[in-house]
C-alpha cells in the first residue's frame, strides 16, 4: 500500500481536531508485513499531537482486524490496562484503507536496548511485576465489549500447530514429541475463558526509565485460557539471551506472578505454565520454519527470514528442556 495522502490524513483529523490541521513527520515504523504502523504529527489550532495510523495492507484470516482492534484497545483503556488512547476509527470515504488513529507514546520498543542500555537500568527490576499487574487488567476486559475475537483454547492451538507442522513435509521428532505430550495434558491446562493478548512480550513493549508505558500489537488477541499470555511471556526466545531472567530477559517468575495474583489474577499452577511455555515454544518454532520456508520458496527472498529460520533448532532445544522440567 502507498504512503498515505497527508491530505485525506488532514482530511480525517477534521472530525476530531480543530482546524486549521498540518500533517508533517509522517514516516513508517519498520515491522511485519501484516499491518502498517505510520508516525506522524498534526498541528492544528490548540498545538501539535504525536498520533499513529494503524491499517492494513490487505486483508489476512490470522490477524484481527483493524475496526476488532480499535474496539478491542478502547475496551482494554476503560479496563485500566496501558496502551494508547484510540482516536477515531478510518471511514472508507477517508480513502485510507482499513485502520485507526491512536496517540502515540513515547518510548523504546526494541528489546536488546531495553535490556542492555543503562537508561533502562532503573526500569528492568520493576517489569516483570509490572507484567503481571498489566495482565490481570487485560484479563479482566469485559468479553462482551471486544466482538469479532476468536476462540482458541488450548485443544484448538494443538490442532492449528500439528496441521501447520505437517504442513512442510519434513521430520520434526521434537515437536511431535512436545504436542503429543500436550495432548495428554490439555485438562490441567484448561482455564477461565478471558481476553488474551497473544502476543505479550518484550518487543511489544513500549519502555521508558520508568518501565512499561503501554502495551501494542493486539492484532493476535483472542478469547481463551488466560494463562497463555503469562507462558508466552517467558519463552526463552523472548528472554534475548539473559536466560536467567526468565520472564522477558528482565525478571522472574516469582515476581510475574505474584503481582498478577495481586491484581487478581488466577495464579497458575506449575503445570499449567510449563504446558503454555511448552506450546509457546513449539509455536514460535514452527513460526521460524515458516519463515525459513518463505525465503527457501523464492517468495520472498531475505536473509533476514534465513537467519529466523535456523532458529528452528534452538526451539527444538529449548522443548526438550521444558518437556525434562527445565523451564
């Protein structure tokens, strides 16, 4: 999709900003090629906004789509949860594809420098509890305000994985080893029905000296068992390398979970997060050998994707240790 029209931008801020409105700054956050993520800022009459437009370049089953997610963050802010303040949902007469405006909030996203520079020294011990209180609130979002979000329990993710897995023909003993073994154990894993992100861990994390300002990419949210969005965050993946810190690289499990139990989330038993660590794992693993495919198949040919894609034996490791106990 194009660089969007400043002019039907300016155009569109007409219903929700005083006019005279100058559109300036308007550059595009690199990422995946699911959603387009535009910066930009608009001047108007009151004094300048930072604002971010959110669309789609085309439509894609897997994601939730942009009018879900403008809903879906409108009912996360009224739960108490941190994500930016959603502005106004595009029209098709606004001739900007499908997507939203939000606020934009100041801060670093990319993980190594959250998790190496010394301005986020100060920031890194309180993450982790911090995690776990923001995960209570998007636990608590009201399911009936946030229609259009699938239903994935655990049973359904098993399916999805070992279909998407026979999918490329090739041997993976370790993956079939890790859904077979959760296949055995789906009851413990099987919790109260809640809004789950997703895809909650560091990277999708909007960080400041002071810790977490705001949480983004909602486009895997669906309904399911909660306690998936506190195993995905402690994927060893997600850690970039401080394995001793197993949630997001900057904390421990102690922490996460006491602070979720706080807000009042359910505390999960150690089976039950080793069963989402274990799925998260397998989950990401066949993600790299997707990756890995589409460079291999000449669709897109990216040495970015290769690299992802020899990825795939770390995960097969790392499965291993979680299905001996070491997680």
């Amino acid at each position: 999709m194009a660089v969007p029209d400043p002019d039907a931008l300016t155009s569109a801020l007409s219903r929700i900003l005083p006019a005279p409105i100058v559109v300036t700054d308007l550059q595009r956050v690199t990422g995946g090629a699911s959603r387009e993520t535009w910066l930009f800022t608009a001047t108007h009459r009151d004094g300048s906004e930072g604002l971010v437009l959110r669309r789609d370049p085309g439509k894609n089953n897997s994601q939730t789509e942009r009018a879900t997610e403008y809903n879906l963050l409108a009912a996360a802010g009224d739960a108490g949860v941190a994500v930016p303040q959603v502005r106004m949902l595009l029209q098709p007469e606004d001739n900007l594809g499908d997507g939203f405006i939000m606020d934009r909030v100041d801060g670093e996203t990319i993980a190594r420098k959250i998790l190496r520079d010394e301005e986020f020294a100060a920031a890194r011990p309180l993450m982790a509890a911090q995690c776990g209180t923001i995960l209570a609130a998007v636990h608590r979002i009201a399911i009936d305000a946030t229609t259009g979000l699938r239903i994935e329990g655990p049973e359904k993710q098993i399916h999805q994985w070992r279909a998407a897995l026979d999918g490329f023909g090739e041997p993976h003993a370790a993956f079939e080893l890790g859904l077979r073994w959760m296949s055995e154990r789906i009851p413990m894993a099987i919790g109260a029905t809640a809004v789950v992100h997703g895809d909650f861990r560091n990277g999708n994390f909007i960080v400041g000296p002071d810790g977490i300002r705001a949480i983004l990419d909602w486009e895997l949210a669906h309904l399911g068992d909660p306690i998936e969005d506190l195993g995905w965050l402690c994927v060893r993946a997600w850690r970039f390398g401080n394995v001793d810190q197993p949630v997001g690289g900057f904390g421990s499990i102690p922490q996460l979970l006491d602070a979720y139990e706080a807000a009042g989330g359910r505390r999960p038993t150690d089976d039950e997060l080793r069963f989402w660590i274990a799925m998260g794992t397998i989950k990401w693993g066949v993600i790299c050998m997707s990756q890995a495919f589409t460079h291999l198949s000449g669709a897109v040919r990216s040495v970015e994707l290769a690299a992802i894609g020899r990825r795939v034996a770390e995960n097969e490791w790392d499965l291993l240790k979680i299905l001996d106990g070491e997680w």
